[in-house]
C-alpha cells in the first residue's frame, strides 16, 4: 500500500497556495488527474500515478486559437488570454516533468516556438516528488530517465515523512522557493527513502534508434501491429506527443479556430484531400509511433519522445506494450 | 472444467484446425506482458499454438478481428464475441461458413482496474486463480479476492454464459443466471430530468474522445465513421460538450438493437466513462418495445430493420390528445 | 432560428425545427395555409422525401445548433410513399426520442406525428400544440453547441 504524503509535503502545498495557483493530483471520479486546488487535503499524491498526464496545462486537449463574429462586428470572441500569475504544477513525477522538457524542446525552444505554448509554460513552475516505488508499468530508465531525475522540474522534491528535502534545479524554481522560504538541499545530500526503485533497465536508446531506422520497411511492423484496434488511447495519454489538428468551427455567429490534440493512430491524420494515405494501415501508423519516439525525436531533440511513465502500457486496450516492442528489436538478433 | 485443462483443449483443437488446413488463422488470446492483462493473438502455424491461454483477462471482444481478414478463420470466442459474431453475420460482414467457432463457457471477465483500485495500484507482479478467487501477489504480499467482487460491470449483469453459435465446444456449459431485467435503467429513469443530464454530462466530460469505444467496438465497423465526417461535420471535434454527448448518443443509436452487451468499449476506455449509460438504455428498448436481444438468434432479423404494423406509436403525438404519454422516456 | 440568447426576454418565442415528409406532411402544411389555419410562426420546415430518410443525425444536429424543439411528420401508417419508410422510422423514433430524454433532453422538445396531404387543421394544430409546450419549457440547452 502507498503510504501517505508527510508533514513536509502538505506544509508545503500550504504555503504555495498563499503564492501562486496550485495544480496537482486530484481524485475526480474515482480517477487521479491533475487540476487546480485549493487546499493541501485535495491533492491526492498518495493515490498512484495520474490517469492523465498534466500536459494538458501547457497543451490542452482543445485551445481555442482565435474567433471572430459572422456578423462582420466585434461580438466573436476573443482568445482566452492563458493565465495571468504564476501556477505550480505539483506532485508531478520526474518522468511527467521530463516529458515538459520535451514539450519545451519541440513547442518551447530553437528557432519556431508556439506561442501559445509558451504563454502557458511562461508562468507554469513545476515541482516534482521523486519516485520511492516504481509500478509494473513503469520504464523511466530504459528511455534515459529516472525515479529522480530532475530534467523538466523547477523543483525536485524528496519526501522524508516529517519533512521534504528539495532540489532547487531552475531560476524559476530558485524565484518559487523564495516565496516560500523553501531551502535547496546541497544534491550530495539528497537521501531517498531507501534506495531508488529500479523502473527498468537502461536500454542502449542509440542501439535501439540504430536498429529501429534499419528496420523501417521491415515486414516485422505488420505482425507487431496486427492487433492494434487503432485508437488515440496510447498518444492521448501520453505526456510527450504533441501532434495537434487546427480545425475551424462556427455557431449561432461564432467562429471559432481551435487547436485539438490528434494521434497519428488516427487514418484521418494522414490522410490526403485526394482520398489518398500514405500511413494506409495500423502497421504504419504504429511504426510512425515507434520511430517518432525513438528515432526521430532523438535526431531532432536529443531526447527520445517516451518517458516512460507507463500509462499507454497500463491502459492499451488490447496490451499493444511498447516495451515489448522495442525490447524485440533489441533482442539477440538484432531484427525481431 | 479446470482452467489448465480450457487452455489444454483450446490449443489442441487450434492446432488440428491449422495442422490439417481446416482454416489459416486462429484468433485467440495470449498472456499480456503483465499479470491481469491478455492480449489478442493471431497463430497461423500449428506450432504457435501454444502461446493461446483462456483467463479472466480476455476481455477484448475478438470479434472485432475478423472482418477484412481473408481465408478461414477459427476464433476463441466466448459467449458475448459469438453474440457479436451472429450480428455481423446477419448484417453481411462475416460469412458462417469462413469461421470455426471454438466456444469457450464463460464465468464473467474480471476488471483489472478494479482490482488494481482495490489493492492500491500497489505493483501486481502475479496473479492465480482458484475456486472463484483471484490469488494476487500486490507489492510483495498475497491478496486473494472473490472473482465476483471484482468482475466487469457488463459481466455482472450477463445472463448469457455459452457460446450461442458454436463448432468446437471446448469445457462444460457454464450454469446461466436469470436474465436480470433492467434494473439498473429503470432507476436511472426515475431520476428527474436535470439529475440524468447532471450525471451523464458528467460523464462525458471524461472523454477524451480518443475512439477506443468505437475502435474496440465489434459492431462499430462503418468504413467512414460519420465522427470522422467533416462535409458534413456531424459533430464538432472541438472541446464542445454538446458535440462529445451527441458522439456518444448517436453511438448509441447506431448500437440500438446491435449491442451485445460485451462491455468491450467501457473497459478500453482510459478514463472510465460508464458508456452503459447510454447503451443499456436502447437495449431495454430494444427489448421491451420490439422483444429482441442482439446476437441471441441467428434466424431473427434486426429489429432496426424492419417493422411490424403494430409497433408501440404512443410515443406520437395526437393533437386532439393534446399530448404524447411520453412512452419509454 | 432562435438565438436564445436572452431568454428572459419578454415575448421569446422558441425555435422549431420541423422535417417534413414531402409527399404527406409537407403537403400538409400547404393545406394548411390553402385552409387559411392559423398556427405560430415558430417552425421552420425542412423537407425531407420520407420520414425514412431522416437520421437521428438531422435531429441531433438541429439541437446542437440551437433549435429549441424538433418537430418529425411523415404519412400516416399505410399512406407511405415508399411502402413502409414511415414504419422503419417509427423504430427508430421511439429509440431516439427515448434516448435524448433519458440524458435529459425535456419531455416535449421532441415530437413525432403524422399528418396527411389533407390535414391542414390537423398540421396547424400540431405546431399549436408543440410551440405551446416548448414556449412553457424555455430555451434549450443540453445539447447546444458551445465554445468552452
């Protein structure tokens, strides 16, 4: 059984909600996902990972982009101007966190950033608890993270029952701890309860993207994928995908531009005007998934595209396991 | 019949029926890649039939997986995949005589997210079942729990335990409840109004539309879904809540009379909707207004397809009556 | 169509929309005017070649967009053009308009009737009845389309 987050942890939340707005593990409907408290009794980091990964603050689900009036006056709407003061995402896990610095690498960083992105990250500081346990879904480490690795969060925390000791990893987490009188921890003093959690062996992610690009025309992806019911279950709770449609849609004199998330499970993503679909069947779109997360994104952002926290393994319908996947390509044969 | 033995015959008979070129392709389930998870498998060669189990896990409705596949097909079904596969065969989609049946008796499927909520999503790293319990190793400890407390909710209320159409029976016919009625629909209704629209927006305000209803869904086979229509755009794509009710209801509609009931879509669902909701009322229609239960015969025509002159019309308004009985609502 | 946007607004008068079958229903309401029978302005018609063609789409959509009532006529059993189109709809009717009021759409926001070429009086007081009682339950809004 979990065991309840300490003092510490709740002192904490405390103190922030004095600050900034608090985002954290909430219980909605017998399910944990992330939304706005008010008081430290609402979060609910005790109860096992977030059914829904806290992308959706920085990229929801739907966003509206602009609107406009068919009336040709100035009664459509306007966008929603994002948040005003800072908000903290709390309570995330360090794979959810890295999953952010990949969001911020491909929406957030280089030469084209989304503004609409940034308008939300800008203000978001995110303070992570670093892991005492890991689940059966869990693989962090095979993708290069971590039960305490620190890429994505402002803050690291560690629970140690009466008190927390953190990690203050950004400017921005330096600025949050100072408002609330949070002291940094030198990292060497860093103490987990006990020693961190194995959440599966490293994988030789260079060997993987190496064997995984060789293989690309490989009938392999058709057997692999043959029972694959093509749905957006594995990309839309996912943390790291970030693909998106911007659709247009209009009522009673509303026009509205929205940017939805999308899944390249889905055959409308790629499917052309002319009726044509260069990703015909699940077996392309699910090596699109592949390749996108362990060989592209490693080319483009030096960071693979799965964090692996699980939630795709935990909750594909018919046990389509990523891990399974790529542990076959890494297999003795070098082809699965 | 125990369980071990299920698993021994099933993959006997699968491998005789690939062996001697009966059909080309079992569809069947193997062990996931984690306790309290199978998953479909396709075994073309004899000799991978041993990778085939039957537990409490195979709840994925494999009728899913046999339209668009050429050659013969044998399929591990249980009662509710040859439920479904009687719908298909009526409504054209699949051919009875491309299919062997292997009909496996069913004791209702168990739900592995509430066996996960009980147990405190502490890490199950084994699972066993004897005498109807679930024999669980959670974070380090044995568990054990009745299989009832944690089957699926479409399993609870199943009257239907045998296969209903059938070319290999495989263990002894499971004993079948009563058919339980409607309970559960007849109370919903008797909420007022404002409290069901309260509580099935509630409901879809978890979804997230990501189609796992509709993609696991046997009867959701339609080439183009009309969700997927943008000229017209039935139903907006957006964050609208009207568009996401009005996806699930016309789902609904186009499962009225064609559901079996499976509960296929409410466990792929990744956050939880009750799709019952809404799907349990058009089968108490469906039941009560035209006396017909989807995938239970396969000589009777579907009920959404033809009519009879002396179907229930007072639902209709009659001006001089001045107002409908309101009939079914 | 409504806009419905201020429905406190005195004299709000709601929006109906109504299919029509073109070979009974849609004469109907042409009888209607022929006959000189008064009835509210609130319907707008949309014809349809049978009650048989109208999906559960037609309706929802009418909601979605704003209608406050959806009112479907077809021929009357055994006057149908094609045979049975009205029969096969009547299943299907009473399915969806069970359906929509069980997620709480109000009893009296959708109706089902049938009305023949001749049945000019009878059209005009089906409209009379329908706005009457969509007047009394006020704007619709449980599945209207809205931005969020």
């Amino acid at each position: 059984m979990r065991r309840p987050p300490g003092r510490g942890i709740t002192d904490l939340v405390e103190r922030l909600l004095t600050v900034a707005e608090v985002y954290a593990p909430v219980e909605r409907d017998q399910s944990v996902v992330f939304d706005r408290i008010e008081s430290a009794r609402e979060a609910a980091i005790d109860r096992g990972p977030a059914a829904l990964s806290p992308k959706n603050l920085v990229f929801p689900r739907c966003e509206m982009l602009l609107s406009s009036s068919t009336r040709g006056d100035e009664s459509g709407r306007a966008p929603d101007p994002g948040p005003g003061g800072p908000r903290v995402l709390f309570g995330v896990r360090p794979c959810d966190a890295r999953a952010i610095a990949l969001l911020d690498r491909i929406l957030g960083g280089g030469e084209k950033t989304d503004s609409y992105y940034i308008r939300r990250r800008e203000s978001l500081v995110v303070i992570s608890i670093g892991c005492t346990e890991s689940l059966e879904t869990c693989f962090c480490e095979t993708t290069g993270g971590g039960p305490r690795s620190t890429e994505g969060s402002d803050i690291l925390l560690e629970d140690l029952g009466d008190r927390c000791e953190a990690s203050i990893i950004t400017e921005k987490g330096v600025w949050l701890a100072g408002q609330i009188g949070l002291e940094h921890d030198p990292a060497g003093a860093r103490t987990p309860r006990g020693p961190a959690p194995p959440a599966g062996p490293a994988a030789d992610l260079a060997e993987l993207k190496k064997r995984l690009d060789r293989s690309f025309e490989d009938q392999c992806w058709r057997d692999i994928a043959l029972k694959c019911i093509g749905c957006g279950v594995c990309t839309f709770l996912c943390p790291a995908c970030h693909c998106f449609d911007v659709i247009d849609e209009e009522t009673a004199g509303v026009r509205v531009r929205s940017r939805i998330w999308d899944s390249c499970q889905f055959p409308a993503f790629t499917e052309q005007a002319s009726g044509y679909n260069p990703r015909p069947s699940a077996a392309e779109r699910f090596r699109q998934r592949v390749m996108h997360k362990f060989s592209y994104c490693i080319e483009r952002y030096g960071m693979p595209g799965c964090v692996g926290c699980g939630r795709c393994v935990s909750r594909c319908p018919v046990n389509l396991d990523i891990r399974t996947v790529t542990a076959s390509f890494l297999g003795d044969g070098g082809e699965p | 019949m125990e369980a071990s033995a299920i698993v021994r015959t099933v993959r006997e008979r699968a491998a005789e029926l690939l062996a001697s070129g009966r059909v080309d392709l079992v569809i069947g389930f193997e062990q996931g890649s984690m306790p309290m998870r199978a998953a479909p498998c396709f075994v073309s060669d004899a000799d991978g039939t041993d990778r085939l189990v039957w537990n409490s896990f195979c709840g994925v409705n494999l009728a899913r997986f046999l339209r668009g596949r050429h050659g013969r097909i044998a399929v591990v079904a249980k009662a509710c995949d040859t439920r479904a596969l009687v719908e298909l065969i009526k409504e054209n989609q699949l051919c009875r005589t491309d299919m062997v049946v292997i009909g496996v008796p069913c004791a209702g499927m168990v739900d592995s997210a509430a066996v996960e909520e009980i147990t405190g999503h502490a890490g199950i790293t084994g699972v066993e079942e004897a005498d109807g319990r679930l024999l669980l190793t959670a974070g380090g400890s044995p568990v054990s729990l009745p299989r009832e407390d944690v089957l699926c909710r479409s399993c609870r209320r199943c009257s239907t335990r045998n296969p209903v159409i059938c070319d290999i029976a495989v263990g002894e016919r499971a004993p079948e409840p009563e058919i339980p009625g409607f309970l559960d629909v007849d109370q919903f209704a008797a909420l007022p109004s404002e409290e069901r629209r309260t509580r099935i927006e509630a409901e879809m305000k978890r979804c997230i539309r990501c189609n796992a209803c509709r993609n696991v869904c046997p009867m959701c086979y339609c080439v183009r879904c009309f969700a997927d229509d943008a000229f017209p755009q039935w139903v907006g794509r957006g964050g609208d809540p009207g568009s996401v009710m009005s996806f699930h209801l016309v789902r609904a509609l186009h499962l009225a009379g064609r559901c079996v009931e499976c509960g296929a879509c409410e466990r792929a669902c990744p956050t939880g909707v009750d799709l019952g909701i809404l799907n349990r009322r058009m089968s108490a229609d469906v039941y009560r207004h035209f006396g017909y239960r989807p995938g239970m015969a396969p000589e009777i025509p579907s009920p959404l397809s033809t009519f009879s002159p002396g179907d229930p019309e007072d639902f209709m308004l009659e001006p001089d009556r001045g107002r409908s009985c309101g009939c079914g609502g | 169509m409504t806009t419905g946007e201020n429905p406190s607004t005195a004299g709000w008068e709601p929006g109906i929309v109504a299919f029509l079958c073109n070979w009974c229903s849609y004469a109907g309401a042409d009888s209607a005017g022929v006959g000189r029978h008064q009835y509210p302005s609130s319907v707008r018609i949309i014809r349809v070649p049978c009650a048989g063609r109208i999906s559960p789409f037609f309706i929802i959509s009418a909601f979605l967009e704003g209608a406050d009532g959806v009112l479907v006529s077809g021929c009357h059993p055994g006057d149908c053009h094609y045979t049975s189109g009205n029969l096969i709809a009547r299943r299907r009717f009473i399915l969806l308009k069970s359906l929509l009021e069980h997620a709480g759409v109000e009893e009296g926001r959708l109706w089902f009737t049938w009305v023949s070429a001749s049945e000019g009086g009878r059209f005009a007081a089906v409209v009379d009845t329908v706005t009457k009682r969509v007047r009394a339950l006020g704007p619709a809004s449980c599945l209207r389309r809205r931005f969020i």
